[in-house]
C-alpha cells in the first residue's frame, strides 16, 4: 500500500445564499479528498494501492458508492446499518465565509480500524489534533510492530518492518497558542506537518493581514523562531498551504520556497478572484486560467494525498517535486463542486475532467522552470 488516510468520509449538503438551489448528497470529508488526490496519480492497477475507510450507514446513496468503486482503490466499507452515513451541512454566509456544522454524530478512525494490507502502507495521512496524532503515530507503530511477530508472510513482515511517512494535517478549531506546546511535541513523531496559513498564524498568534502577501522571507522567519529547534529533532518538513496562493515548503535547516497555484492569479498582491459557485456543464473545456476554480472545498487535503505520492514517486528529500504533484492534485478538486469526472481519452487513457493528470503535472513543471520556482 501507497497510501493511507485515516481522516473520514462525509456525504455533503451545500447552500449557498438565495437564489442558488443547495447541492446535496455531495462526496466529502477530509479522508475522501486526501484518497483522491493519492489516486489521481495511481491510475489502475496501481489504484489499488491507495487505502481509506469509508462507515456506510443504512441511508448511504447508491450513486456515490458507485462513484468510488470506479476509483477502484483499497476503500474498506464498514457497514453500520444500525445508523445514518455521517453528514454535515457547509453554508456560504453572504461575505463569502462558509460555516460547517455536523448533521449527526461523526465516526473517528484509529490505529484499531485499519486492514492489514493498510498497515503496510508506506505514507499515512492524519487529520486531527497535535495530541491525537501522537496517539495515533504511537499506534500505528505499535500494530505494525506487533503484526511482525505473527507474520509468516516475507514479503508483508518486510513492508511492516519499513518506517513510513507520516503527513499530520491540523484541525483547524485547535490551531491556537494554548496548543503550540502540544503540536511542537507531535512534531517529534511526523514528517511533514501541513497547516493552512490561517491556522498556522492562529497557531502562532500572529495577524494574517500583517503578513506582506509577497513577502515569504516572513513565514521563513516564523517557522525558524518556533518551529525549526524541536522539528529539527526528526528533520521534519513544514508544509503551508497557502490557498490560491499556492504552498510554502520550509524543509527546516535545508531549504525554504514557494510554489505558486495551479490557478494562480497574476499578482500575489491581491486575492483571487473566484469563480461563482456553479457547476460547470460536462462538455465545458477545462481552461487554464483563474476561472476554472469553482469550489475550493478539499483542495487543501487532495494537496497532502498528491504531495504523499510525490514523496515516493520522487524521493523522501524532494520536497518540492511532492509538493508539485500536491498542486496538481489540488487543482483537479477545485474545478467544481465536489469530486472530478473521471474518464477515458481516445486513445484510452485515464482523465479527469477531460485531461490526462500526466499532462498537467508535465505543463505545470515545465512553466515553473520557465518562471525560476
């Protein structure tokens, strides 16, 4: 196994502000965006090697479980008919802000609810807070340590015996000072850790708008001051996701940059201009300009589940090539609202929203050496 998640599955309903009718029964949740953008680039057979867990409960839609069959990844339906599948709300509040709020009791996933193909896998995705990605981390290695003690099989005692990438996603409510101490502590058992630039300034106390939007030597400064001296510990890699602005790799004591978006904006100086939340027609040209950018839902974590393939593809040390593949994982999620189209080329290919991921990933390396990032 490539790739693992262990953030969950959540079946959408999205309003927007009058007259737009809402989108419901949308795919969601931080573990299905973090598995597709894993999946985006392990086309089968290879798909199988992209793990996640999705609780189906008595009222999940046919439709849906059909869509992510057709991924054909190594997704693990546990049935729970005993209740609903878990749902929540996301509202776009007229100035642009989108509220999210839980529908019913949402179901966590441990150490305890992986296969044993899952627990080979050389890359975890965890989405949670700093004291339950300790815990988490712990586990995991305590399974697969235990596991090795009753295998009879070389090959799978041999993939338990490897020591895998950890990628620790925040959760946003618990990026706040009274928490810097605790996730300057699970630094010590990930990788790579990956907030949002918004949760790594709450994280901090620092005021986003202080921050000069072109002005990058500043987050270099922060991560230096704060998080470099325990980081450095277990030469783990910081990872901020900038939005449309792109990401800022701080690999502590080694190297620091930014890679701008896939839709990125011609200056950096100001926001984004988005698209309206439409959904565009399945005939539409994917573009290649600020427009395609429909709905910036789970860009963020189908970032970490491209930027996780990227690090095997590439390399444990080559950050910036994982974090290419990171962007382009991210800009396949963002052109509409909820999960892109997949299909087949005419000459039998896979693609996603009617272009090949290979392509763009080659497009995009080759205009940013162009442009010197």
């Amino acid at each position: 196994m490539d790739f693992v998640t262990l953030g969950m599955f959540i079946i959408d309903e999205i309003h927007y502000q009058p007259p737009k009718k809402p989108d419901i029964d949308v795919m969601g949740g931080a573990g299905m965006y973090a598995a597709l953008g894993a999946r985006l680039f392990r086309p089968p057979p290879s798909a199988s090697r992209v793990g996640w867990i999705v609780h189906e409960g008595h009222d999940f839609p046919p439709h849906i479980k059909s869509a992510i069959e057709s991924w054909q990844t190594s997704c693990e339906f546990i049935q729970t008919p005993e209740r609903e599948t878990t749902r929540a709300c996301n509202r776009y509040e007229p100035n642009g802000h989108r509220a999210f709020q839980y529908l019913n009791e949402k179901i966590r996933l441990d150490e305890e609810s992986l296969s044993l193909a899952q627990l080979t896998s050389r890359t975890y995705h965890l989405v949670c807070s700093a004291q339950r990605c300790i815990d988490l981390v712990k586990g995991i290695r305590a399974r697969r340590n235990g596991e090795v003690q009753n295998q009879d099989d070389a090959e799978i005692m041999c993939l338990l015996t490897l020591d895998p990438v950890f990628i620790w996603e925040p959760v946003p409510d618990l990026c706040k000072t009274s928490e810097l101490g605790k996730c300057l502590e699970a630094l010590q058992h990930v990788d790579v850790f990956s907030p949002n630039l918004e949760e790594f300034c709450s994280l901090l106390g620092i005021k986003i708008d202080l921050l000069q939007p072109s002005d990058w030597s500043q987050l270099r400064q922060k991560c230096e001051e704060v998080i470099e001296p325990t980081a450095l510990r277990r030469r783990a890699t910081a990872v901020i996701r900038l939005g449309e602005r792109g990401c800022y790799i701080a690999q502590l004591g080694r190297r620091y940059l930014r890679l701008p978006a896939y839709y990125e904006q011609e200056s950096t100086d100001t926001p984004i201009e988005m698209a309206e939340f439409d959904k565009q027609k399945p005939d539409d040209p994917i573009l290649d300009s600020v427009g395609r950018v429909i709905d910036p839902t789970g860009g963020g974590n189908a970032f970490l589940g491209g930027f996780a393939i990227g690090l095997l593809q590439s390399g444990a040390n080559n950050i910036r090539e994982a974090a290419i593949y990171g962007t382009i994982a991210a800009s396949f999620v963002i052109e509409q609202v909820g999960v892109p189209t997949l299909g087949l080329s005419a000459s039998g290919g896979e693609t996603w929203n009617g272009q090949s991921v290979e392509g763009r990933l080659k497009e995009y390396t080759k205009r940013n050496i162009e442009e010197g990032n």
